[in-house]
C-alpha cells in the first residue's frame, strides 16, 4: 500500500474514531485498530485530519473596554475658587494647599 493510502486510510480511522464520542480503548477494540498506532496517527496527522478541516472556526466576542470610573477617598474635598477647583485627599499637605490657594487668590 502506498504512503498515500496508508495516510488516508488513517485519517478516515481518526475521524471515524472523534466522531464516534467513545473512549479509545472502547472504538479500538470494536474496530479492530491498535490504540497505540490510533494515538500515534493522531499525532503525525496533527492539523491535516478531516476534524480539523471541517472544525468549526472559534467565534469571538467583541468586548468594549472601559475605563473605570475614579474612585476618590470617602474624606475627599472639593473646593471652587472662581474657575479653580481644588480636591484635596485624606492625609493632604497643608502648607502646599496654603501656597495653592494663596496663589489662586491672586489669579482670580
């Protein structure tokens, strides 16, 4: 037999044997085929089996990444001065707030 056949032959055995659901052990036995040459075709067939061939394509589902909204401190802030917004966090450094604000004082 030539090369050919015995591969084709085989890609007929391995798709019969997926198709079929059963368990190796169980599909060899029945069909007469050595669960070891089985696995080892299974392997040199790799993609160019007729399951990978007629295999449905993975669907994929879009998804829309979002940014997440900002969390701020439960003991945050906010203070206006005029077009100025200043949001302070816990633990902020009072002396810059001072210089900040002082700052903005002058501009508005």
């Amino acid at each position: 037999m030539a090369r050919v056949d015995v591969q084709k032959k085989w890609e007929a055995r391995v798709a019969a044997f997926r198709a079929s659901g059963e368990k190796a052990t169980c599909w060899c036995k029945a069909n007469e085929v050595n669960r070891r040459q089985l696995y080892t075709w299974m392997k040199r067939l790799g993609g160019s089996s007729e399951r990978t061939l007629s295999a449905k394509p993975t669907p994929f589902i879009p998804v829309v990444v979002t940014p997440e909204a900002e969390t701020r401190p439960a003991s945050a802030i906010r203070i206006r001065l005029g077009s100025a917004i200043i949001e302070v966090d816990a633990g902020f450094n009072a002396t810059l707030l001072r210089e900040v604000v002082k700052a903005l004082e002058v501009v508005c």
